[in-house]
C-alpha cells in the first residue's frame, strides 16, 4: 500500500454510504473528526490523481489521501456540500436562466482553465451534470476524474475509450486524440442541455454553443479562456469576446458555414439538385405563373427542411419540442414542425391559388 500523507487508511471509520454501486463512502478521520469522501476506484489513472494531490485546485474537492491496494484506488478528499447539477435540472430547471447558466459555464471554464494550463495538461473527458456540483453557495465544483488523462501532442488517438454517450466528443469514439478542446464539446452540450427547458434561448448563447459543439475540433473555440469571454459578454454586453467579431458567413446556409471544403462541395451539390428538380418539376395542366408559384413552393418547403434540421439561425427555438431535454422527444418536436410547416405552406398555395386562379 502507498499513500501521499502521513496518514493511513485505518485512520477514517466509515459513517454512511452515499452510492453503494459507485462505491462512495461518508468518512471521519478518527482523532480531528473531519468530515470527508472516500472513493473506491476500479477504473482510474494514478498519475492523475497524484498530480491533483500535489496541485489543489479551486472548483475541485481535495484531495486529503489517496491509497493503491488490491487493484483500486481509494480517495479520501473533502466533503463538498451542495446539490449535483442533475438534480438541479430535474427538479429546478424551469428556475435556471440565461444569468445562471452563463455563470455556472464561466466557473467551469476557471476549473478546466487551470487543468489545461498544468503541465502536461488534464483533460476531464467526462463533463456532465452528475459530475458538477452547485454549493450552497452557488458556486461550482467539478468531481470525478476516472476519465481524466494527460494530454499529449504526440497521441494520434484515444487508446481507452472513455466518457458519457451524448456528451463525450467525437475523438473520444477513436475518431482522434482528447484534447482540451474535447472538454469545450462536453462543456457546450451541458449548456444546450441547461438551456432546453428555456422559452427563448438568446441568439448569442445559441452561438456559443454551436460553436464548442463542432464536429471538427479546429472549429471550436481555441480555449476555455475564449469561451469564458463570450460567455462573459451574455452575463455584461459591455464586456469584449469574439461574439462581437461576426462575418457574413454567420449568414451561409448549412453545409458552408464552417467553410471544410468537402462539407462545403456535397452541400452545393444538395442545393444544385434540389433546385433543378423541383424548379424544372413539371405539373399537368398546370403552366405559367401557377407553374412558377408552385415550383418555388415545392422547392422552399426542401429548404425549410434541411435549415431546420441543421437549426439554422436558431429556429428550432420556435417550436418548444425541439429543444426538450429527452433527444427522443426532440427528434419528434424537429419532425413534427416540418411537417407544421409543410403543411402550413401547402394551405397557404391552396389560398393563394384559389384567390387569383380560380
């Protein structure tokens, strides 16, 4: 057995247990009567550990003791009072708003700031509302590091496969290396998900979001230090972040704004054909003007679907289902409002026609 204190692990006599099947433990040192966590890890990295040991860090529980034995790991760290953010979306989420979530973003880009800028740097690699949580203060502290690695240039891939489905970043499926830019993908996906439940989701957070939630690692943000500063501009407007530095491209349909060539090629190809076929669509009986009205509504309704699938501009924020929590629930809320849309453009021909053809 090797432990980093003085102390031993008869040192701390087990009071309760809090997660029988994560083996997490309520403990009290014997002789001060200090309150602490005890973990018991079968899937983790010593180096880690030790490096947080030797380094406290603010927003993350310290580490007190740490001992290997058996084929474990077994952490003594300080007890954090609070409730985890999971439970805080499930029973409080219509109370979370922009201010807060802006909030609990910036207080976790501080914590992976401070990972990130160790040397060599720690990626978390498991960022989710269970792993965070808000004191009683209000402030936030990040917890579990069983994920956790050491970042190298060097690695061209992932070789343990780690991580939340639905939050983990795409290199952590072995499509690349985790970087600190794979804890912006996870950090942006606990935004969008803490901003579902609201009515109006600012064009600006929904920015930010889009942006830490690219596919491509070059196209998220280049730090937490960067997101912090456009998540700084939502809480303070006066405050400068990149939000400010829009292009025009902010303004290209999907498949161009990230400007990847091959994304960029099949997309034009999409519009190409989509436009050819429904513009050159011929109808019996039907020629001239009438023709014209109802090509270019064939084709808008192909438009409106693609745009609205790859929520462009935001506007799935316009119909409430699509931003639901459940991905299931979303997946019906983003069919549902095409075929709303759909619909609605087809009665609208139906009018239009019968007003000035009929």
């Amino acid at each position: 057995m090797r432990e980093t204190t003085p102390m031993s692990l008869n040192d701390f006599q087990t009071i309760a247990c809090l997660n029988e099947s994560h083996q997490i433990y309520l403990v009290q040192h014997k002789e001060s009567r200090h309150i602490y966590v005890k973990k018991i890890l079968d899937i983790y990295n010593k180096d880690i550990y030790l490096t947080l040991a030797k380094n406290p860090i603010c927003g993350i529980p310290k580490i007190i003791a740490l001992f290997e034995q058996d084929r474990q790991l077994i952490l003594i760290e300080n007890y954090v009072s609070g409730r985890s953010l999971s439970e805080i979306m499930d029973k409080d989420s219509c109370t979370l708003h922009t201010r807060q979530i802006c909030n609990y973003g910036m207080e976790l880009c501080d914590i992976l700031n401070k990972l990130h800028s160790m040397n060599p740097p720690i990626v978390h690699r498991d960022i989710k509302p269970s792993n965070i949580i808000i004191t009683e203060h209000g402030h936030v502290m990040l917890l579990d590091f069983n994920a956790a690695k050491h970042y190298s240039e060097a690695a061209e891939s992932d070789t343990v496969l780690l991580g939340t489905q639905g939050y983990a970043a795409p290199e952590q499926y072995g499509f690349g290396s985790s970087t600190p830019k794979t804890d912006i993908y996870a950090l942006g996906i606990l935004l969008k998900e803490l901003c579902n439940p609201l009515k109006d989701i600012p064009l600006k957070l929904s920015a930010i979001i889009d942006k830490c939630t690219q596919i491509n690692p070059k196209d998220r943000y280049a730090s937490v230090s960067a997101l912090k500063n456009d998540l700084a501009q939502m809480v303070n407007p006066d405050e400068k972040g990149t939000l400010g530095k829009r292009s025009i491209s902010d303004l290209l349909p999907p498949g161009f704004r990230t400007k990847t060539p091959w994304k960029m090629f099949l997309a034009a190809v999409v519009y190409l054909f989509f436009g050819w076929l429904c513009l050159s669509m011929e109808i019996k009986n039907v020629y001239g003007i009438k023709l014209w009205l109802e090509r270019l509504t064939l084709f808008s309704m192909v438009l409106f679907v693609i745009f609205e699938w790859f929520n462009y501009r935001n506007i799935q924020n316009l119909f409430p289902p699509c931003r639901h929590r459940n991905k299931y629930i979303r997946i019906v809320g983003i069919i549902s409002f095409n075929l709303i849309t759909v619909f609605s453009l087809l009665v609208l021909l139906c009018i239009i026609e019968i007003s000035f053809f009929q």
